[in-house]
C-alpha cells in the first residue's frame, strides 16, 4: 500500500486531475488522506499539523517525509528506494506539509525525507510531481518504456 498524506484539501481543478491521473494508474494503488490546515501563529500551525500527520500514519508505516532538506535521487535511484521500501511489506506513506513545513517530530519520525528539488514548490503542486515521480519508479522497476534515461 502507498498512501500520501497531506495537509489542505485539494480542490477539483488541474492539480487534482493530474494527481489523480497517476494515482490511479499506480500499482500498488496510491491512495490520499487530506488533513486540514492549521490556523493561528506559525509555530502552533507547524506543531498541530505535524501531530495530525503523525496521527494519520497506520501502523508500523514506513515514512517518507517531502522536505527540503530531504535527498533528491534521480529517478532510477528513486526506483530503486521505492522497490526497497515495498518489498518490506510495510504501509509506505509520503508526508507533505502545510505552508509552515514540517514539524521536527515528523522528520523525526521519517524513515526517509526526500526533496522535490530546491526550488519552493505549491503543495498542492507537489502531490502531483510526486505522484508522477511514483508512476515513472513503477514504469522503470516494471521495464515500461514511460521513462527514457539520458537526454534526447
């Protein structure tokens, strides 16, 4: 099982779309749970999104925390994690955070933080970057020619 648990509801729209464009077509299935945002200072928003992130996970999860600070593996090399983290036969679960980020516990908590790249990137968009980074480690591990490695 693959699960993305996320803070904000995604609205129906493009995001939404293309999310659910790779989402459905992954397997194991990606499956979402959306929590809602914090309100109030910054450092509570963090702390109280944090604790419903760390509520959201099943047992015995395996944690992906999307940070920045988090590794960024090229695709292949992403593949590779992904195969790994499924073959343990454990709930693997990307966390996405709010505006404020991740709280420190959740980090913490991760098994693994990987980054979308440096560059700041909407939440909402980043759903689906990931969703399409889940596709293409599928299409790789499974010989599908989706993923073309090197340059044209």
């Amino acid at each position: 099982m693959m699960r993305v648990i996320a803070i904000g509801r995604l609205r129906d729209g493009p995001e939404a779309d293309l999310f659910n464009r790779y989402a459905e077509r992954l397997r194991p299935r990606l499956d979402l749970t959306e929590l809602p945002e914090g309100r109030g200072a910054p450092a509570e928003v963090k702390r109280r999104e944090g604790a419903a992130l760390l509520a959201a996970l099943p047992p015995g999860a395996l944690v992906v925390a999307l940070d920045l600070g988090g590794t960024e593996p090229d695709s292949a090399t992403f593949a590779r994690h992904l195969d790994r983290w499924l073959e343990q036969g454990r709930p693997v679960c990307f966390l996405i955070g709010g505006a404020e980020g991740l709280d420190t516990p959740v980090i913490a908590r991760a098994d693994h933080t990987l980054s979308l790249g440096r560059m700041t990137w909407p939440h909402f968009l980043a759903r689906a970057m990931l969703a399409e980074q889940l596709y293409r480690a599928r299409s790789i591990s499974q010989g599908h020619p989706y993923h073309r490695s090197g340059r044209p």
